[in-house]
C-alpha cells in the first residue's frame, strides 16, 4: 500500500497527484450531494471511478463514510490541508 507521510510538503504532494485526481478532491470538497451508483461515484455533475477514488483512499486524502444510511465520500485531514494547495 502506498501513503502518502501526514503532511508532507504539500507542494511536493500536490504535484504528484493527476489532473483527475486533483480535479476529484475539488469536486469532493465543494459538492455535498453525491451518490454512489455500482462502483463509481456521482458527485455534484462529475462521475468519478472507483478506481481513482479507491486511489485517493489509498493515499489517505478521502474517505467513505455511511451518513444516514447513504454512503459519501469526506476528505480526510490530509486531503483538508491539500485542497488549499491545489491549483484553481
């Protein structure tokens, strides 16, 4: 399993995240409705895969957590601190 270490240099960090990946922490952190549909995720107008989320889950930046009886998907501390590195 690849981590990312707790806060490491977040500009470092951010630059080896993909485009996608990138674009997917934005999408996560703005948008509150989301829907999980099979594997993939809807999130706010964006479909994202499972595979790139189970990507973000491995590096410890987002989370699956089950809010009234609904799967959604919440940053995790890490992924908080990177959203503010991220390139608009």
């Amino acid at each position: 399993m690849l981590s990312l270490p707790a806060l490491k240099n977040a500009s470092e960090t951010v630059g080896e995240l993909t485009r996608a990946q990138q674009k997917a922490l934005r999408a996560i952190a703005f948008f509150r409705r989301q829907k999980k549909i099979g594997d993939k995720w809807l999130v706010g107008d964006q479909r994202l895969s499972g595979r790139l989320i189970g990507r973000l889950e491995q590096l410890d930046l987002v989370e699956e957590r089950v809010l009234r009886g609904q799967p959604v998907l919440q940053l995790t501390i890490v992924g908080e601190a990177l959203k503010g590195q991220l390139p608009q």
